[in-house]
C-alpha cells in the first residue's frame, strides 16, 4: 500500500458512530437528535438531521400551555389567571383528544405533552407508534389540519428513546432550570387513565372490525337463496333492536 493514501479501516467510522448526537460530535446538534428540536431552530451551528421516516411524529406547539396563555393574553390586555385543578381537567381533556384522535391510524407506544415553556418546545406533543407506516399515515392526514383554533404543523422526530429526551432533575421534582429547560418536562398521566384509554381504543377497534366483516358479508355475492338473505338481514335487525350500538361516548373517568 502506498504512504501516500490513507489507511482505511473501522476504527474511524466506529468513533463517528459512538459520537453521534454527543456533545464531542462537532457536526450533528446533540439536542435536535435527542430532543427533536432545538433553541437556535435554523441558526444553530450543527446540523439538525431531519428523518424522512421514523415511528415518531411531532406535533408542534398545539398544547396550550397555561402559564403560556395567560402570558399571551396580558399581552393584548386581558386577564387570565392559571386555575390549578382547572387546568388539570383541561389538559387531560387534551390529553384524550389526542390519544383518540391518533389511535385512529393504530397502535400508539407513547404520547408525550411537553411542559417545557421555551419557544422551541412550549406546547410541543410526541406521539411514537408501534409501526412506522401508521406514523406516516398520521403525519399526512394530520398536518395542515386545525385543532382548537391552531393550525396543526406535524413532522417526524429522530426522538424514538424518550428516557434520553427526559430531563431526569423534573422526574425527580429537583429542576433549576423551571420551565426553560432544553430537555423535555413530560406532563404527567395517570396510569389508570391511559390503561382506560387503551382498552376503549381496542374495543372501538374490535367493533369497526366486527362492523366491516359484516358489511363486506353482506356485499359479497354469496350464492345463497333469497330466502336465506331475507333471514340473515332478519336476525341482524332484530339483533340491531337489542341495544347494540357503534360507535365510542366518552366516559368519566379516574384521574387521580
């Protein structure tokens, strides 16, 4: 081999890949890669890899953070005082709006609500799906769409770990930084509620099906008398009269 090419091998490619998204990596921002977003946005010095696929979407700002409201308003004049279990109820109200509106495109693995007050990060949800082409499905229907008077702006995150995302001093309820962190203050949910949320989203789902099977029977040419046909619309009518009902109607539930 000659002195004058370089030696190739793993090692190079090895410390690249160790350092990637690290603070010793000098090209790719470490917060964008963990966090998903970024306080220089555009202007920040390191590159912001920006996925063309991934199992997690963002939904930008689309919380309405309390403190953030009331910030907003006093601006423009008007009063608005943050309302502790008030504001609670609302943001779980939120939290199932999301969670049902979502699930829709299938099975979610995490949906996380930032309680972070920075601009980069005010108001910001994640949602991680199970597979990839839900989260795809999502991001196209979704973008563009308005939820309680905002504009919806969804793009697909790098952030698929949130314990890296997390600010563990918040978990821990030992933050100095407050609301203006960089990394995420995941607003808590109970666990009850989303077990709830989960077992509603599944019988809705089982239902659809149950509802599209027979739907599909019923338009198939099956070869059967007209008298047969007659009996089997017969039975589903009367099973219809029963009380069946499609459709979900939200519940209340425990939220302590």
């Amino acid at each position: 081999m000659s002195r004058g090419l370089p030696r190739l091998g793993g090692g190079g490619a090895m410390h690249l890949a160790r350092i990637h998204g690290t603070e010793e990596d000098k090209v790719n921002c470490p917060f964008y890669f963990k966090i998903g977003c970024c306080r220089h946005g555009d202007k920040c010095s390191r590159k912001h890899d920006r996925p063309a696929f991934s199992p997690t979407i963002l939904i930008k700002h689309i919380f309405r953070h309390p403190e953030r409201e009331a910030e907003l308003r006093s601006l423009i004049g008007q009063q608005y005082k943050p309302d502790g279990r008030g504001d609670v109820d609302a943001f779980l109200d939120f939290y199932e709006d999301m969670y049902e509106e979502l699930s829709k495109f299938g099975r979610l693995d995490q949906l996380v609500v930032c309680d972070n007050l920075g601009d980069h990060m005010v108001g910001h949800v994640y949602a991680k799906f199970c597979d990839e082409e839900d989260a795809a499905d999502a991001l196209q229907v979704m973008n563009g769409r308005y939820y309680d008077e905002k504009l919806m702006e969804v793009e697909y995150s790098p952030v698929t770990d949130f314990r890296e995302a997390r600010c563990r001093d918040f978990d821990e309820g030992s933050c100095c930084r407050g609301g203006y962190c960089n990394f995420m203050h995941v607003k808590p949910v109970p666990i009850i509620m989303i077990q709830d949320l989960e077992d509603e989203v599944n019988e809705w789902k089982k239902r659809d099906n149950e509802m599209r099977k027979r739907r599909q029977r019923e338009r198939s040419p099956s070869g059967s008398s007209d008298e047969g046909r007659r009996r089997s619309n017969h039975g589903r009518r009367s099973k219809d009269r029963g009380g069946s009902r499609h459709g979900r109607s939200r519940r209340s539930r425990s939220r302590s």
